[in-house]
C-alpha cells in the first residue's frame, strides 16, 4: 500500500509533509492523521526541523474526514476517536507550520489548514466547511477557529450552508495570507519557512506562542504572556547575537542557544 504521508527533508531547516490519499482527494482518515501527528513527533523532536510544511495535491489540500470511515463510528465510536490525540498534537506542534493548499480544503481538511500558523493558498483554493450537507457539524475546530480567523458572519454563512469560499475570499476575509499561482503554492511555503528557519529559534518559539495567546487570552494577560516571553529572550546567546550583528553589520550567526 502507498504511503498515505511522505516525509521530504529537512532541507534548509524545512521539512514537507505531502498527504498522499489521491484516490480519496486526500481524505484524513485515521491512520493518515496518526501518520502525520507522528511525522511532527519526529520534527519536534530534530533541531535541523525549524518550520513544517504541510501540503496536499493539486486538485485536493484534504477534502474532509474518511466519510466511508466516519460512517461506521456510532457514538461511542466517536466518543473514544483515536483522531481527538492526533489533532491535539498538531495544534501541540511548537514549531511554525505552514499550509500550501491547492483545490479543496473541505471540513477537516479545511481545519488541517487552519492548524496551520501560515497559510499560502494556490489561485484554485476552495476552503468550506460542508459537514452540515451530511446531517452533521464540523467536529475539529471548524466552528471555533474559523470564527477567530474569518469573523462570526462568515464562519456562520460557510458552516450553516457548507458552500465553500474561494481563495481570493479567503484571502480578503483573512483565513490566508498569500495566494499564488497553484504550481508555485508549495515553492512559496517552503520559501517562507527557509525565512523562518534561518532566526533565531527560541525567539521563533516564544513569538508563535505569543501570538497563538491572543486567540485564548484577554488583551491584559496577552500582554502580560508577550512580556513575559519578551523578558526570556533576554537570557539567550541568540538576542545577544542578533544586537551584535546589527551593529557590526554583518548577519547573524544563531545557534538555538
Ligand atoms: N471521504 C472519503 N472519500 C472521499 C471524500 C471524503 N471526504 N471526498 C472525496 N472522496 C472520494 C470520492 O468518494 C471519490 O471516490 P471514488 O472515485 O471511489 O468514487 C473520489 O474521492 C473523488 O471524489 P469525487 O468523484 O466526488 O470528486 P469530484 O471532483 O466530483 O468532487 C468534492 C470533489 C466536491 C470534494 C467531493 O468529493 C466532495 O464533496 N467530497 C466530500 C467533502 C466533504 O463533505 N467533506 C467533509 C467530510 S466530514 C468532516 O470532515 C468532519 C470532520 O472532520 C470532523
């Protein structure tokens, strides 16, 4: 059997996780989800990793859940779903992730995407959350951070009527923030996560966890966790480093340290 995920890299700090289902418009079954919540076990854990990619074909990011495995779960199937662990290490993942969405990002496939830290979407992008067409609701996030990235209106419209919305919509309502041509979607994420890849890496820690507070805090205690986080750059090589370079006029040299 082909494998439902390939690995490629890391390469200039980058590695690229290609969801390979093209019989099921990469469909997120349960063992391609466990294969991809192990894939950034390994990345989290190789210091050569400092930014993931995660990409689908052409024609599919991820058209949804396995709606032929989703079909044979009843209730206490679904209660004890392996998928909920496998979707808590994605949103665990303490290293930048970017989406390079070409064609549709359908229900969980939409809610991978939104897993994502960045997303780059190709001119052909469809995102919706068609769950409601099935008698059913979106089930990993769908209704809560699409509301946070595209506004109550919006997100109400998309998962009460499952019709989804096209990139450039996406982009102006703020779920993307590029698009491009499809054949360049994945070089452009790539592209950005070799960018990201080159900081310094507590500081690219500590700046993902700050922002992603933002949708979990109050303004008053997101300032307080960004000063906080602010305050521990102080102890590293890396802030003394980045000062340095700057005034010597050279770039920096960041170690992780
Ligand atoms: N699960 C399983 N198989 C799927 C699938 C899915 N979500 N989406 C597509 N496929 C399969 C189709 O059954 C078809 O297989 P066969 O060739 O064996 O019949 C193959 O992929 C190609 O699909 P289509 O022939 O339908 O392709 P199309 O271009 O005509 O239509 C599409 C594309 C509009 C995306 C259509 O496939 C579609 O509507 N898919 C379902 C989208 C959806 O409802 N997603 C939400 C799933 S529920 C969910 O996601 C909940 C959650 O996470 C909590």
């Amino acid at each position: 059997m082909p494998n439902n995920l390939l690995v490629d890299g890391p390469a200039d700090g980058v590695r690229v996780f290609t969801l390979n289902r093209p019989d099921a418009l990469n469909a997120l079954n349960t063992e391609l989800l466990g294969n991809l919540s192990r894939a950034l076990d390994d990345a989290e854990a190789d210091p050569d990793t400092r930014a993931v990619v995660i990409t689908g074909s052409q024609k599919a990011f991820a058209a949804g859940a396995d709606i032929n495995e989703m079909a044979a779960r009843d209730l206490v199937g679904i209660l004890e779903d392996p998928r909920v662990a496998h979707w808590q290490r994605i949103d665990r993942f303490s290293k930048p992730i970017i989406a390079a969405v070409n064609g549709f990002a359908l229900g969980g496939g939409c809610e991978l995407a939104m897993h994502a830290d960045i997303l780059i979407a190709g001119e052909n992008a469809r995102f919706g959350q068609p769950e409601i067409n099935l008698g059913i609701m979106p089930g990993a996030g769908g209704t809560q951070r699409l509301v946070r990235k595209v506004g109550e209106s919006l997100a109400m419209h998309m998962a009460l009527t499952g019709e989804p919305i096209s990139a450039t919509r996406a982009l102006q309502a703020g779920l993307v923030s590029e698009i491009c041509q499809p054949e360049l979607t994945l070089e452009r994420a790539v592209q950005i996560g070799q960018s990201i890849a080159r900081k310094a890496p507590i500081a690219v820690r500590l700046t993902k966890e700050s922002v992603r507070k933002a949708n979990d805090m109050n303004l008053a205690e997101g300032l307080r966790f960004e000063r906080h986080a602010f305050t521990v750059l102080a102890g590293t090589e890396d802030r003394q480093e980045g000062l340095d370079a700057f005034r010597e006029k050279r770039k920096p040299r960041f170690t992780g340290r």
